[in-house]
C-alpha cells in the first residue's frame, strides 16, 4: 500500500492558499462535458455512490481484483469510491478515440478512431483545474520515454488538486499525426493522485511557488 501524504504537507498548502476544502467541491468536467447533467445529477467529491444514477454509467471498471468502486460514467470521467464516497475522478484526453463499439485495447488500425471532441477541453484546463503550479519530467510507464512526458500539479478555486500527465499521442503511431494526450487525475486528498513519490515533489514545489508569491506581494506593499 502507498503510505499517505503527510500531514504536514498538507497544511503547508492549506497555509499557502491551495487544496483540500471539504466535501462540496464539484467533480471537474461535470458541468463542461458534452454529456448534460442537470443541477441535481452533478457530482461532488465526497458524495455517496447511490448519487450515480444507472443512466449515468457507461460501464463498470476494475481496481484490481475488485469491481464495483470504480465506474466510467457517461463523460467519460471515471470516479472512484472504495469507501462507498467518491474520492478522485480521473479522465484522459487523445485527440481520437475509438469509434463507437470498439475499447482503447481494441483499436489496431486508424479506422478504428475518430476525433475526440472531449479533446477541446484541452484549452479550459487553466479554468477548470486551476493554473499549473509545477512541472516535472515523467518517464514512468511502460509506453513512456524520458523527456517526453511531463506531471503537472494544478489546484483550482474549489480547492481539487489535479495531476495531469502530459504524453505523446495515444494513436499517434496510427494517424501519423504529432499529438499530445493527456491524463487528469483529480482529488480533494493527495492520496489518491496516485504516484506518492512525484506528488510529494509537486506539492513542495507548489508551496514554494506559493510563499515566494506571498513574500513578493507583502514586499510590494511596503
């Protein structure tokens, strides 16, 4: 198991003005995704699973040995609630996607994808998950080469952290078209970003970034 963030991290970014508010903060992508929800279906960090109506999901997914806390919900966002509470939502964005009836390990042939107008939201990411406070190189995975994949660490105005990995085009190697994809983990507790260890290395450089920003504008005002 992966130990947890500290504690003391965690009031270190709460002191610097990022992370971790309670329980009302909305799931990105629910009020922005082609797929309408109205106001009473739009999910919250911290709400039941029973909120997750049947017409809402696309299927069920699997944490390991375990189906039934992971769902890929309608806007192709995944949602997570091993304690029966969603606790992180998770969404990637390729500028294709597999046509209609096919899965990701499916596709063999450019064919067998289309654009992907989720991809647009590419552009909102500053809005909806906040600025990115820091970057790193990232060269862990198997499809993964080093110094062409970045992590980035953002926390929006509803206090979510989100990691996003930034990688060369998923279907790249199909349509002979140069892509970037993107893979966007969001979370109230850094715990369930995934990756500890780069987590741990953003969120120092966040609250950095943060008391240097503080220390600048206080010396302004002198």
């Amino acid at each position: 198991m992966v130990a947890r963030l500290s504690g003391a991290v965690v009031v270190a970014v709460i002191l610097s003005g990022g992370a971790l508010a309670g329980g009302q903060a909305v799931l990105p992508f629910e009020q922005s995704a082609a797929y309408k929800v109205d106001s009473r279906s739009v999910l919250h960090f911290d709400d039941y699973a029973g909120k997750i109506t049947d017409q809402r999901i696309k299927r069920l997914l699997r944490s390991g040995d375990i189906l039934g806390d992971r769902v890929l919900l309608q806007n192709d966002v995944a949602v997570y609630f091993p304690d029966g509470h969603i606790v992180s939502a998770k969404a990637e964005f390729h500028t294709y996607r597999p046509v209609a009836g096919l899965f990701p390990w499916n596709v063999y042939s450019a064919v067998q994808v289309e654009p992907n107008p989720n991809y647009q939201y590419r552009s909102e990411f500053d809005a909806l998950l906040g600025p990115a406070c820091a970057e790193t190189v990232y060269s862990k995975g198997s499809k993964r080469r080093p110094g062409e994949s970045y992590a980035r660490l953002r926390i929006n105005r509803q206090n979510v952290l989100s990691l996003e990995l930034d990688s060369p085009g998923l279907y790249d190697y199909l349509t002979g078209e140069p892509s970037r994809s993107y893979t966007v983990t969001s979370a109230l507790d850094p715990y369930y970003l995934g990756d500890a260890q780069v987590v741990q290395q953003l969120m120092n450089t966040c609250i950095e970034y943060q008391r240097t920003a503080i220390e600048q504008a206080k010396a302004g005002d002198r």
